[in-house]
C-alpha cells in the first residue's frame, strides 16, 4: 500500500473533485447510501476510513457522530476544516483502527483496492462494529470481460490499485471475517437489473456485523 504522502492535493483533486460531473455522480452515491444505512441504523457512531477531504462524513451527519481516519496528512487536515467537529486521526487501516470505540457504522469508500491484505482489514473493521453494526463497501471490481474493459479504460490510471477482486468474492472475503450480505449492487446503483447485472466495475455493499 502507498504511503500517504502520494496522496495529495493533486490525487483529490482527481480522485474526489469538489466540482463537475464526478462530483455529481459521488455525490448521488454517498446519498444512495445515506438512504440504504439509515433504513438499517438510525444513529450513533460512523467511522470513514479513508475519509479523505470529508465529503462523505459531511454526507452523514447528522444523524451521526463523525469519526474519520486516513493515511493522508493533508487529506485529515483538509477534513479537519471541513467538519471541526469530528474525530479525525491520521492513520492507515492496515496498521489498525486507531479508536477504542464501537461503532454502529465503519465506512470504507474506494479503500479495499488499495490493500495487500483485504481479509485482515475486514476483521480489523469487524472488531471495532458492534454486532449488527454496518460495513459500507464501495470498490472496483472485475468479474467478466467487460468490467475488465471498462477498468482499464479508468481505474487503472491508479496505480494503488492492486487488488482486483470481483463483486463475488469481494463479498465472500468480507463475509468469511464474521459479516453477512444485506445489501449489494452495480453501479449505475438504481436497482432493478441493474443490482444484479455486474456490467460496470463499481460494486457497493453494506454487511452486517454478526
């Protein structure tokens, strides 16, 4: 995994802009999941590892508590000045969760790719949820020759992506760390086929703790 320092002004700028059609589409994402975790957690404590600029977190409360964590220096500062209110460490989920709280919610956007040890994160994340707490999962995923298509086309301009697994065994791993599939889908996200048809290599998911 890369160190924080690769992950800058620059990698935010691309990787979650503030503006433009990106902007738009993660934003319509993280309020999807807003809707499907409150339908299952009314409240309590929220965890964003990887938390990035804050965008998401911001996306959460209320009714939330805000927790967030990222190995990025510059990504918690900008965080921290988004939402003075929450608790921010600078930290990389590879070496643990660095609070001893439960959390009724641990979010990880865009973090899974980026790990040489996916299971063992999981049951890092699945220490630190209360049971029937919530896992948010959204990564990129291959799983047919269109996915692998689309994925070089985009994804792979990141060259921190280094595990490529597909939606399926994505969720197998998470749930062999203690965890059950509630709910999962392809992007573009709206349902219908489109939550079964794995056409597109976005994958999110929401597992609950057992």
């Amino acid at each position: 995994m890369s160190d924080g320092s690769s992950y800058d002004d620059d990698y935010y700028a691309f990787s979650r802009p503030e503006a433009g059609i990106k902007n738009k589409v993660d934003t319509l994402r993280d309020d999807l999941i807003r809707r499907q975790v409150l339908r299952r957690v009314s409240g309590g404590r929220l965890l964003d590892v990887g938390c990035g600029i804050g965008l998401f977190l911001q996306t959460m409360s209320p009714p939330f508590e805000q927790w967030g964590m990222d190995l990025s220096e510059y990504a918690v500062a900008q965080c921290r000045e988004r939402l003075p209110q929450a608790h921010l460490e600078v930290a990389s989920l590879s070496d643990g969760i660095p609070f001893d709280e439960q959390f009724d919610v641990i979010s990880a956007i865009n973090i899974f790719e980026h790990l040489d040890r996916p299971l063992d994160a999981a049951r890092v994340v699945r220490a630190s949820l209360r049971p029937g707490g919530l896992l948010v999962a959204h990564l990129p995923t291959i799983g047919n020759p269109v996915q692998a298509r689309l994925y070089r086309g985009s994804y792979d301009q990141d060259p921190t992506h280094i595990y490529r697994p597909s939606g399926s065994a994505f969720s197998a791993l998470v749930e062999s760390a203690g965890f059950r599939t509630v709910w999962s889908a392809y992007a573009p996200f709206i349902g219908g086929i489109w939550r079964w048809v794995p056409a597109h290599p976005a994958f999110l998911a929401i597992f609950e703790a057992r």
